[in-house]
C-alpha cells in the first residue's frame, strides 16, 4: 500500500486528479466511482478538465435500497450533479435502488462488473473502516449484496439528510472480492474522524471487523490523506509526502 501526504485537501485533490488522468491517458476504460463528501473536489478538477470520458464505462460501488434515481439524496443523483452532467461516459451503472426483485438485481450488477472490468477504483473510507458499504465484518471476497448499514454509518450518512430518519436503512454495494478485482485502487480519506480507520487499514491487523483492511491484500493500493487524517500513522508508513 502506497500512503501518500498530502499537505492539506486541496493538495489531495490534485494528487488524486494525476492517478486519474495518468490512468485515463494510458488508455484506461473502466472507471470505478465513489459517492460521499471526500470525493467532491477530485469531481470538481475532473469537471474542468479537458479528460474526456464519452468512450469510456464507469461503476459505481454501491446505492441506497429503496430510493428513486432522481431522489436528490440518491447515489445516481449525486453522481449526475457531480460529475455525469458535465462529464458523459458511454455508459455508467450503478445498482437499482428500486429494483423489485434484489437478489435479481445483486446478480445483474454482479455480472456488470465481470463484463466490465474496473482499471481504477476510486475509494473513500467511513470511519468504522466500511469500504463501498461493506461494513464490518463483511468477507473479504464478498461479490455484490445488499447490506443493512451500520448505526454509525447511518449517523454519519445522516447529514445529506433532514433528519437521521431519513437515511436509508439498507443498500446495494460491490463486495471486497469485486472491489480487490479492481486493476488499481485509490482510496482518499480527509478529516481527524478518519484518522482510526486509517490508522487499522495501514498497520492493523488483517481483519473483517475493519473492511479496509483488506487492502493490505492488494498490491497495487494508493491511499492518499492529509494530515489530520494520518495523525495517528507511525512515520515510516507514509511512503510519499507532497
Ligand atoms: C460511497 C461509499 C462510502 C464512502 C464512505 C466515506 O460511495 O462507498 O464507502 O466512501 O462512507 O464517505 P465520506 O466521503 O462522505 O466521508
């Protein structure tokens, strides 16, 4: 796993942006998309860059169960107002909140991802250590599923809402298998709430009960964090300092 630190977000953000358009320019053509806060700004620099997306495929990790594409709180939304409107792929997919049937819908978004092969999956890190929703305890080669979300994800999850009833109680996500299939992974966490969770994915033990951990297992990992974020890493687990 290569840690890199960043001197503040917007750094990130930029260090980000490279892995991305180093992996779009070497001909690249699936991309693997996150939802959440910490992915905004590297959506902003994707938005006013002349990359250009319209041949290329892209797959969101996960969805709330039970939400209307065009619901503002929906993955499919926040996708659309951050990146698609602006940046068109050939194709995206990401799981249907509303399918009627879900185990119908686990196997179809399953198969989504073996037909297309992710080359770069972009990733953030919830404070409990979830990856997509793969919350603990998830195996760590999990295929796509329907998860219940944890308390701690709802609580954080509870600011996009109006109130913390709101939050869905359930989604579709990749699972740890699919997303360690990914060719390269890069994985973004900001803020001193995620400084544990990265500190157990880097240097803690491999183990369901902090999902990220699983990445230890990968060998082509690039976390990029600031400061507050790697407060609680030893020094010589940063590989890189921007
Ligand atoms: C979103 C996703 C989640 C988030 C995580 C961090 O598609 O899969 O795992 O990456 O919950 O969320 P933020 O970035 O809002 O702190």
């Amino acid at each position: 796993m290569k840690v890199i630190l960043a001197p503040n977000q917007a750094a990130g953000d930029q260090a980000a942006f490279q892995v991305f358009k180093q992996v779009v320019d070497h001909g690249a053509h699936v991309l693997g998309l996150a939802t959440g806060s910490t992915p905004e700004g590297l959506y902003r620099l994707l938005r006013e860059s002349p990359l250009d997306f319209s041949q290329m495929i892209s797959v969101n990790l996960d969805e709330y169960v039970g939400i209307d594409p065009d619901n503002p709180q929906s993955y499919h939304y926040f996708m659309k107002q951050h990146l698609f409107n602006a940046k068109p792929f050939a194709h995206s997919y990401l799981p249907d909140g509303l399918a009627a049937d879900p185990d119908a819908e686990v196997k179809r978004y399953d198969q989504v991802v073996v037909d297309n092969p992710v080359d770069l999956q972009l990733l953030g890190i919830g404070r409990d250590g979830h990856i997509g929703f793969n919350e603990p305890g998830s195996p760590f080669d999990g295929g796509t599923h329907r998860v219940k979300l944890t308390d701690s994800t709802i609580e954080a999850n509870a600011r996009f809402f109006s109130s913390k009833d709101e939050v869905p109680r359930e989604a579709y996500t990749m699972g740890i298998g699919t997303i360690l299939k990914s060719r390269e992974i890069l994985l973004m966490a900001y803020g001193d709430k995620k400084a544990d969770a990265i500190q157990k994915m880097v240097e803690g033990p491999l183990t369901t009960a902090v999902a990220a951990s699983a990445l230890q297992k990968a060998d082509n990992v690039v976390v990029i964090v600031d400061p507050a974020a790697a407060a609680k890493l030893r020094p010589t687990s940063i590989s890189e300092r921007l």
